[in-house]
C-alpha cells in the first residue's frame, strides 16, 4: 500500500490551531520541561519587569531599545512553542482522521444459550462475544473465534482491498471501527472500550501525549549544562564591562545570555521528536513510544520471518521428479489426483504444472467414489483413494513410513533426489500410490523480486539481516544465498528465537523483530524494536512496540530510515545551534567591548554600527533562526545509507560551517536594517 499522503506543511487550519496553542505554552509549568527555553521565558520576564519598574520611576533612558529586547525574547519563547504546537498539530489532524471512523455501532452480543442481543459497542466488555455478518461494522477490538469472512480494513489502514480474517493461525485479529463485507464471523472482544487499539492509535499519534525519550533526555541535560555555563559567562562579564568603562546594563545582559545559550536547538527539540512519530504514521506505522522509533534508527541486527517476507510465502510446483522405472506422466497424474481437493496454492500449482507440462486436465472425480484424505499435522500427508490406489503425497519420512506399512520400500535414488530439491532451496513432497514411491514433487519458494537488493541497501545502513524459518538448514541455506540475506536460524522454534536475540543483545547490539504470530510475542517483547503486523494474534500487537498497520514485513526497512533520520536531524540541528552560539559570541563580544577595550576592533569583523544594534540584531536574529528550521525540524534531515564517519564529517560541513557562517550574515544583514530605521 502507498503510504499516507504527509499533511501539508503550512496548512492553514493547523497553523491557526498551533498559534492559539503556543500561548498555552507560555505557561510556566510547560516551559519548565524545557530548561533552555524556560530560562529564556524568565529572561524575557525579567527584563518586562526592570521596564515597567523604570516607567513607574520615570526612567526613560534606553526604554525603547529594552522594549525591543523584550519583545523579542518574547518572541523567541512563541516560536519555539509555535514550533512544538505545528509537530503536535499534525499529529493531531492525523488523529481527527482517525476519530471519524468511530459510529455508535450496534453489536449483535451472543449471550448464554446462543441468544443475540442489540447492543451499543459501548456497552462492550472483555470476553463478549459478539456475531458480525455482512455489512456490519465490527464494534471492538477481538479474535475470532468461529467463521471466515472479508474485511475491508480501509477505515484503519488506508487500503482498499479487504482482507481475510479467520478463526485459529495468525489472522485472527479484528480491528473495531473496520467492516465485513461478505460471510459471517463470531468475534470475542479483548478490549474494553476506551482500550480500543483505535483509542491507542489516537493516543499515540497526538504528540502532546509523546514521552521523552532516553536520547532527547541527555541532550536536554547537555543543552541544560551549557546553559548554566554561558550564565556563568555572562556574570562573568559584567565585572570586565565596569573596568572597561562600557555601561552593561541588566537587560543588555540577559539579550546577552539568551543569544549566547543553545536556544535554537532548545525550541525545535521537541518538535524534532514528534515529527519522527508522525513520518511513521504517514507510512501507516504506529510506534507505542518515542524509545522505539530511536531504537530503530541504531538497530544493529534486523530478524525475519522468511515466509511472507522473504518468500512469496506460497511455495510452486516446480517439476516432477520420477525414480528409475516410472514415467514422467504416470508420477504427474498421480500428484494431479492426489491434489484435486487441495485448496492450498501448493495444491493448486500442482494440478497447474501438471496441465501445463503433460496436458493433464484436472477432472470430477464426485461420481467415482474417490475419498480425499486432507492434511494433517499428524500424518503430513494428503490424497486419495480411487478404485483401489491409496495416493498419498507428503513429507518424505511420511510417505516412506506409509510405503513401508503396505509392504513396499523406499527406492534407492529417493534421497539422492530429496537431498538435491532441498539443497537447492526447495521442498520435496514424496508421491506414492499404494506400496510404491513414484518419484517427487518439487515445491520451491519463490524469492520476491528485488530482495537482494533491499539487503544491500540495509548492508549499506550497517545492518545484519538474519533471516528465521521453520525449515531445515539445507533449505534455508539455499533461500539465504538466493536472498542475500547476511545469516539465517534453521527450524526455529519460539525458544530459539528468543535466546538469538538475547545473545545480540549480550554483545550490545540493538535488534529489531518482525512478528505477527502468538508465537512470535516472546521475541517481539524481548527486541528493542518489536514490529508487529496489524493482521496479525492480538498476543503480538501487544508485545511489539511498534504495529503496522499494512502487514507488509518488508516496510522494516523504512522504520529504519525513519529512525535514522530522526537521529541525524536532531545531531543536525545540534551542530548548527553550538555552532551558531559560537559565531554569536565572536559577532557580539567585540561590538559590545570595544569602547572599553579598543584592541578588540580587530576581531569586531562585521563592523556592527553600535554595541546596541549588535545587541538586537543577535536578539531578533536568535527567533526568527527558529522559525527558518521549522520546516527542516518537522521533514527531517534527507538520510542517506552513509557511514557514521561520512554522516559526521556531513554534519560538520553542512551544519557546523552553516551554523558559524549563517549567524554572520544573519546579524549583519539585519544590523543594516536596525541601522536604517534607527531601532538602536
């Protein structure tokens, strides 16, 4: 499925509902999660404070160049909540979206006896059980547990095409909100209402609800720490400015303070981290917290399933194999009858390459007294019986096993055979009718196209794929050198699956999971980044981290980017800040001093006219620089599959050169016009 079409960046009614709501910010309890910017909201109070008591005292000299400082600092606080409101914002239309597909539905609840009742979906409680025919909206989130049926997903997933949902295996899971369009089925609900994975959904998507993440912390503690640093400058200052003879007076210093501290990166952090939950959602990917999403862009080893992921999923017959002393048409017809009454595409291949090869039509065989044997997990094999043939297709050891019962034995060329289709990467079905073996199917796993490619590109982002399968290991050897896949887990078991992960994890390694089956929860709980398919057992929505919404397991690859990149937009962003503090405190410091300290011309490079248009200029600078990255903060940094090496010396180039040089002509460029309408 296409992803989401992404919400206009500057859509007007989001920008008007940001606006009202960075005036909410304002409120200090708010701006107190954010130390950098709270320091500047107590600056820009302080300073609104020193002018209305030097108006009261009627003081005049110097007040509309304080005003204009405080205005500006202001300023500096509104586009900084301006900007975490646009991230918050366009989650949130992303959730309205996603409230209007809830309907007071009405559920046909079956109570004791088989007895239906009209109720509203609200009235829903954990373990009813409910029935949803054709037509019907499906009113919560449940299993189920009796009846198949079409289900058109579309109010959740975007997708059109419905899809298949089922009692038993891993399609059981049913979605509240999406609706049945054919067939009828029996649905337990595991949710009560306002638990809903649709109520989970808005939740998350509304980036006001979103959690700090262990990164963001410990930049906020670093940026936190040059704040307290540059204070300690800027006191530092005054002293030097007494001696020197230049009038520093307190609010000049604090327009000092809040050019000198991280500023910039301190009002697009948070927008930063909502904004790459948001680009998820726009490729129908939900993640549970902003820890996921971080994870996924440092993940180390990357586990998938083979089957629908790696494969096709449906194997294909690919020939037919007769042992010494029997024709190619006599095994065809026999896996041909063997296979008419097996729905499954291996089935169905088989009757197909039959007709195709040898112009074996297949045939009614109602009127003949044929009895269809179907698969089970006990015997492993299916057929028929016909007018005296016991036809039986299935696992080797099996079939020989079934020979062996009616008197016959296993000829010599078998595992030569056997050993050769499951080397090459397929699976060999053994056809026999009565006590002789007739020769072997060849079912083989269609690789997808361009497979090999997409483990290129991920070997190129610096991740090991490890590719996990039920089969032998001669099997999954063959399919893991067709793929490219880097290694592979043989016969896995829930057991198996678990203990990989947690010997990656030993060696400090972040591993990703993709799972949609009950027995897939152990290893999603246990990776760092746990992607469930929606289609999937409610088991495995619960102990991902991360749900998508399409059940495509090959859109790993653009959690990943997503991840990545909003790692390398928040390192970005970084870089550009220090280093515009920096070119800020050479542009500044020798302006403001060079009264007092003449010898300090030389380094004032861009000639500010004077210490206060220097002053402003690096103030006003300061907001609007917020206001230009928005766009860069809520789209992300481009990413390119590089290495750690060649993204850090990027960074440096682009947004380390950038943000020393930007500043200069910046607060030049805004100095003239200072100049020019004597602000200062």
């Amino acid at each position: 499925m296409a992803e989401r079409k992404a919400t206009p960046l500057w859509e007007g009614k989001i920008v008007h509902a940001a606006a009202l709501d960075s005036l909410r910010k304002f409120d200090p309890r708010i701006q107190a999660k954010n130390p950098v910017m709270f320091v500047v909201e107590v600056a820009a109070l302080a300073v609104t404070l020193i002018i209305l008591r030097n108006l009261a005292a009627g003081v005049h000299r110097q007040l509309g160049f304080e005003i204009q400082i405080a205005l500006w600092l202001w300023f500096t606080v509104g586009f900084a909540n301006f900007a975490e409101a646009m991230a918050e914002g366009r989650g949130k239309a992303q959730a309205d979206n996603l409230r209007k597909t809830r309907t007071e539905t009405m559920a046909k609840r079956i109570g004791d006896g088989g007895a239906i009742t009209m109720v509203a979906a609200t009235q829903l409680r954990k373990g009813d059980v409910v029935m949803v025919e054709a037509g019907d909206v499906i009113p919560g989130d449940g299993e189920v547990i009796e009846g198949v049926a079409a289900v058109n997903e579309a109010a959740i997933t975007g997708e059109s095409a419905p899809v298949i949902r089922e009692s038993g295996g891993d399609r059981s899971a049913v979605t509240g909100g999406t609706t049945v369009i054919s067939d009828w089925i029996k649905v337990r609900i595991t949710a009560n209402p306002g638990e809903t994975f649709l109520d989970r959904m808005i939740g998350l998507v509304e980036g006001a609800q979103r959690q700090k993440t262990p990164n963001e912390i410990a930049l906020s503690i670093l940026l936190a720490g040059l704040t307290i640093i540059f204070m300690m400058v800027c006191v530092s200052l005054y002293p030097f400015a007494l001696y020197g003879g230049t009038v520093l007076t307190l609010p000049v210093l604090v327009a000092l303070l809040v050019c000198l501290i991280p500023t910039t990166i301190g009002g697009l952090l948070s927008a930063i981290g909502i904004a790459g939950m948001d680009r998820l959602v726009q490729h129908n990917v939900l993640a549970m917290s902003g820890r996921a999403v971080e994870a996924a862009g440092d993940v180390d080893t990357l586990l998938l399933d083979k089957t629908g992921t790696i494969t096709l999923g449906n194997r294909m017959a690919e020939e037919f194999l007769p042992v010494a002393g029997v024709l190619p048409q006599e095994l065809a017809e026999a896996a041909q009858l063997a296979s008419l009454a097996d729905e499954t595409p291996e089935g169905r291949s088989i009757v197909v390459l039959a007709k195709r090869a040898y112009g074996l039509r297949g045939r009614e065989l109602g009127g003949e007294g044929a009895e269809f044997i179907p698969f089970s997990a006990q015997t492993r094999m299916s057929g028929v019986d016909l007018h005296g043939h016991r036809i039986r297709k299935g696992a080797t050891d099996a079939v020989i096993k079934f020979v062996e019962e009616h008197g016959g034995h296993a000829p010599a060329d078998l595992d030569a055979m056997v050993e050769k289709i499951a080397r090459s990467g397929g699976t060999p079905l053994v056809v026999a009718d009565n006590a002789r073996i007739l020769g072997v199917i060849h079912l083989k796993d269609v690789v997808k196209e361009g497979i090999r490619e997409r483990f290129e590109r991920l070997r190129a982002m610096g991740l090991r794929t490890v590719m996990i399968t039920g089969d032998n290991p001669l099997t999954a050897a063959a399919i893991a050198e067709e793929s490219g896949v880097d290694d592979f887990l043989a016969e896995a078991t829930p057991e198996t699956k678990l203990r990989l992960i947690r010997e990656e994890q030993a060696q400090g390694k972040l591993v990703a999971m993709i799972g949609d089956g009950t027995n897939d929860a152990p290893a999603l709980a246990q990776a760092d980044v746990g992607i469930a398919m929606n289609a999937g057992t409610q088991a495995a929505r619960e102990a991902g981290n991360m749900v998508d919404l399409d059940s495509n397991p090959t859109k790993v690859m653009e959690v990943v980017e997503i991840g990545k990149q909003l790692l390398i937009t928040r390192g970005a962003l970084t870089t550009f800040s220090i280093a515009n503090d920096v070119a800020k405190y050479f542009a500044i410091i020798p302006a403001m001093f060079v009264i007092g300290y003449p010898d300090l011309r030389a380094l004032n490079i861009m000639h500010l006219a004077t210490p206060e248009s220097a002053i402003l200029s690096a103030v006003i600078f300061n907001a609007l620089i917020i206001i230009a990255l928005i766009p860069l903060a809520l789209r992300g940094v481009a990413y390119r599959p590089l290495g750690a090496a060649a993204i850090l010396t990027r960074n440096l180039l682009i947004y380390g050169l950038g943000g020393v040089i930007v500043p200069f002509i910046g607060i030049k460029a805004i100095d003239l016009i200072v100049s020019a309408l004597h602000l200062a």
